[in-house]
C-alpha cells in the first residue's frame, strides 16, 4: 500500500496535488504556548470548507493582552473552545481523506505549527503529516522581496489579509499563496512534491548583502510628476494599501525606495505589496493636505493610521463637564472634542477626583492627590473659589500666556511624567504640574473647538511657490470643501455664503470626516503662517484674518 502511495505522489504534479493546509493560532511559541485555535481545509481536487476550532486553555492558563490584541480571542473566547485532542481529531479525518501517505501538508511559517501538531500527534492516533512552509519556498523563489510573511505574500499576489491573526483567514490566504508558489516553482523545475522537499533540502544559495527588490515596476514611480497631489499604492488587484499626500508626488513615492537599511517593518510589508499606482495632482499642497483624510476614508487602506474613522466619534460635553456624548445634543452643547479621554480627566478634575490624572493603579492616592489639589488652588488666584470649568480653563489660559504649551516643560521634567510610571510613586508637586498640565490641554482644547466651528463657513485665499497660476480660493461650506479655483494675487476672500449660521447650526452633524478636514486645514494654515506666505481667511463681513493676526490666532492652536 505504501508503496503505491510513493508512487502516486510522484506521478502527481504540485499542481494537480491534494494538500491539507494549516494554520495555529497560540499563546505563546512552542514549548510554552498553549494552542489557541486550530484551522485546516483540504485544497485540491477534494477540496473542503475552511474548519476553524477555538481550543479551550489549560485551567489557569489565560489569553496574554498582547496576543488577544492581535488575535481578537480573549478568556471569554477561549473559554468556549473544544478539548484540543477533540480539534485534533477532526482534523485527522480530514488528513487520512487525503490519497497520499504522509499526508502532504502545507502551513506558513511551518516552524511556529509544527511542534504544535507533534504535540496533538503523540497524543492520540492519526495521520502523519509531511509539512512544507510556503515562508521557505517563498525566501528562495524571492529573496529580494522586502518581507514574505504571510500578509505581505498574499498581498504581493493581490489578495488582502485582515488586520486580526485568525486561523481560518490564514488557512484561507496560505492556500492562496500555495497555489501562486505552485506556479512559480513550476518554472525553477519543481513539479512534484518529491521534488520540492528535494528542492528544499539542498543548501540555499548565500543570501549576503542581497540588495532589496522592489515589486513595484522602477519607470511607474520615475514617471511620477514633479507636482502637489495624493498618491495611492495599489496591489495587483487594484486594492488601495495606502494613500499619502506630497509637495512633490515625484520626490515623496520615489523616497520609500531608495532607503535600504533602517525601514520600519511595517513599511517593508506594504511595500512588499505595493505594484500599481494611482494618483492626482493638485495645484498646492494645502489642496493635497485637504484632499487625503477623504481619501484614506473612501479606501480604508489598511496601512495608514492616521486619519482614519475606525471607532473614533466627535464629542460634546455639558456646561459642567458631568457627561458627554458622541454628537451634539441639548443637553450636551459644548464641543466638538476629538478625546474622549481628556473629556472624562478634565471633569474629573472639575469634581476634585484622582482619576483627572489617572486610573486605578496609575492614578494617585486619594491623600497625596488632596494635598496636591489643595497645594494648586494656593498658588493661583483663580482656583481659590473652586475648580469649576470656567476657572479651570482660566487657568489653562494664563499659563499659555505665561510660556506654557503643549511639551513636557522643565518644571514637569524634573517631577517625572505624570501617569506614565505608578512604580515611581505620587507626590503633591507631581499631582500640581499634572493639574496644571491638565488645564492647559483643556484650555487649548476649547479654544480648538470654538475654532473648528469658525472655520465650518469659511473662505481661504493664500500663495505658494507651487500655484504657478498664483493665488488660489477656497470655500469651505459646512466643514466640506465647496469650491477651489484661481484667482488673482492679492484678491479678497468672499464673505462666505453662510457667515451668519449659529455655532448650534454649525455643530449639527458634526463628522469625523469633517473634524479631519478642518484640523488638516488648521496645520496647514500654520505651515502657511510660517513659511511667510500671503493667506487671508475670512470668517464673516467684517472679520478676516490675515499678516500677524492670523500668525497670533494660530498659535493658540
């Protein structure tokens, strides 16, 4: 029977091969780790739906943060998992369905899986399996290629892997790749699965200094036009990986590949996928700055991190700050925050608690905190009735005019950093420059606020060496961009059309597409301010703001 088997094995072509394709999801490395999830499908002229089992924990054992962060199985999940010998035997089943013995096996990064199922095997009866590792057939059929972890792979042969390491969308994308590999050893000679383990077993050719090779074709990128405007970075399949915005498309897209030492891996793997590009030029690159945060919206491209809406919301809060919600509301009117977070800590310090500078372990004892606060109100006049919000944000504000900003000053240096180490031990000096670091950002916080909603009905004319026509307009209506065109230098910006709309109207359905876009527009009206170009922004008929009034108001923001 055996031989028989052999024989098969080596009339059948990788190609036409059935193969069990596997993947684990664990705890930790073997030895220590403790199987997660196991998946396996059958690929081939046999194929089999995808067979995913959660694997219950040893007692005691639990789901590191680290790993549930990137798995998205927590303790309540694993709870729920079957006996890992129950996994195990499903899965043999499906192995001695295969025609070959061993059962030709294929899983990414095989050295991860196999002591897992060594472990599963010794265990109880069932078929052994002969693993191949597309991560070993991909190192010598590409050894230029940036990165051939398993999403950089699928993502080099045009398919996306989500964000979270599952094991039946890994099953799912190592079979992708398997069928791609398939292909390319097929053109090294590699036909059979003798053949390959042959292949794979003779001494790889010395990998020294190999110089990077970039997927994406050199004259696509050469081409690229020395102008303002957005990029995307494409996979084959036309999926958008990510979207940049540049003063030059040409300098920008042509500098992630000229570096070969010192790339963050993370850029590696998209570049690892990048093949095709799509792009528009603008005629500034404030017009570019505006236009990427609704791109990266439209696309969702799985490699930028900032811009992008995922969970985030647009906060309001009570005059009091007691509460907050996403969304502006009557009884929540005061807005729009980016930061939850912040919201909580400054009613927090409103109300006299600990956790304005932290919670649990990293907030301060209640009695340190006490003489902290206490030691704040004495030295400034404007807790000395209490610490409401108006008074707290008086305060903030002084200390913005005093030289205060939003950097860690020599004053917070010295203490420490609040929060950041509760080993480090509070004191009642810490718990003052937290406060008074606090204020600031709540100060600087409202302030930003009541601009953004300025800047909802707005119009913009500005320069920059990059309009060759010469000044530009822009017309902002309802935090969207209505309208941009060319206009003569030192033209007037128009009142805007709906000047006269009440900061209520202007906070209904506030986005945050549209926080985005006006917070892209305030950096961008700073870049201006500092490079010395001519901007003039108009906010109603008798409120335009240009010169240095324009550079005083900015810098508050």
């Amino acid at each position: 029977m055996r031989g028989r088997a052999a024989a098969s094995i080596l009339a059948v072509t990788l190609a036409e091969l059935e193969v069990l394709v596997v993947d684990c999801q664990a705890t930790s490395a073997a030895p220590r780790g403790h199987l997660l999830e196991l998946g396996w499908a059958r690929r081939g002229t046999g194929a089999t739906a995808t067979r995913a089992r959660m694997i219950a924990l040893p007692e005691g054992e639990h789901v590191p943060p680290a790993v549930a962060r990137i798995t998205g199985i927590t303790d309540a999940l694993a709870a729920e998992g079957v006996p890992a010998s129950q996994a195990w035997r499903e899965l043999s089943a499906d192995a001695a369905a295969l025609p070959q013995r061993p059962a030709p096996t294929v899983a990414h990064f095989a050295q991860f899986e196999r002591p897992f199922l060594a472990r599963l095997a010794a265990g109880g009866c069932g078929p052994a399996l002969e693993i191949a590792c597309t991560h070993a057939i991909a190192v010598r059929l590409f050894p230029a290629l940036p990165r051939r972890g398993l999403r950089a792979l699928a993502g080099y042969f045009g398919r996306s892997v989500g964000p979270l390491r599952r094991s039946a969308e890994h099953v799912e994308a190592t079979a992708f790749v398997w069928s791609h590999l398939v292909a390319a050893l097929e053109e090294q000679g590699v036909r059979t699965w003798p053949e390959l383990h042959a292949w794979l077993g003779r001494p790889a050719s010395p990998r020294r200094h190999v110089k990077r090779g970039w997927p994406m074709p050199r004259e696509l990128r050469l081409g690229l036009p020395d102008r303002p405007g957005v990029y995307r970075m494409l996979r084959t399949s036309g999926d958008v990986l990510y979207v940049g915005k540049a003063a030059s498309l040409h300098h920008r897209v042509n500098s992630y590949f000229r570096k070969q030492r010192g790339v963050p891996d993370r850029l590696l793997e998209m570049l690892s996928q990048a093949r095709a590009l799509s792009f528009e030029v603008t005629a500034t690159p404030l017009e570019a700055a505006l236009l990427e945060p609704d791109e990266i919206k439209r696309h969702l491209p799985p490699y930028n991190e900032a811009l992008v809406e995922g969970r985030r919301a647009v906060w309001f809060a009570q005059y009091d700050l007691s509460a907050r919600s996403p969304g502006r509301s009557g009884a929540c009117p005061v807005g729009p925050f980016a930061s939850a977070e912040l919201l909580d800590a400054m009613g927090a310090f409103v109300r006299g608690e600990p956790t304005a500078l932290g919670r649990g372990a990293w907030a301060p004892p209640a009695d340190v905190f006490e003489a902290g606060l206490s030691a704040l109100r004495a030295a400034h006049r404007e807790l000395e009735g209490g610490t409401d919000p108006r008074r707290m944000l008086r305060l903030g504000a002084r200390l913005w005019r005093e030289g205060r900003r939003l950097t860690r000053d020599a004053e917070i240096a010295s203490e420490g950093d609040p929060g950041v180490e509760p080993t480090q031990g509070w004191t009642p000096a810490l718990v003052v420059a937290g406060l008074e670091w606090l204020a600031l950002r709540g100060a600087h916080a409202v302030r930003r606020a009541r601009w953004l909603t300025a800047l909802v009905e707005s119009t913009l004319v500005w320069s920059e060496p990059s309009a060759a026509s010469g000044a530009r307009l822009l017309v902002v209506e309802d935090g969207a961009i209505a309208h941009r065109t060319s206009v003569e230098p030192g033209a007037e910006p128009p009142v805007p059309a709906r000047y006269a709309r009440t900061r209520a109207e202007r906070c209904e359905g506030f986005t945050v597409a549209r926080l985005d876009r006006l917070r892209v527009l305030t950096t961008e009206l700073k870049r201006l301010v500092a490079n010395s170009y001519p901007a003039a922004l108009r906010l109603g008929p008798s409120m335009t703001l240009a010169g240095p009034r324009l550079a005083r108001v900015l810098g508050w923001l």
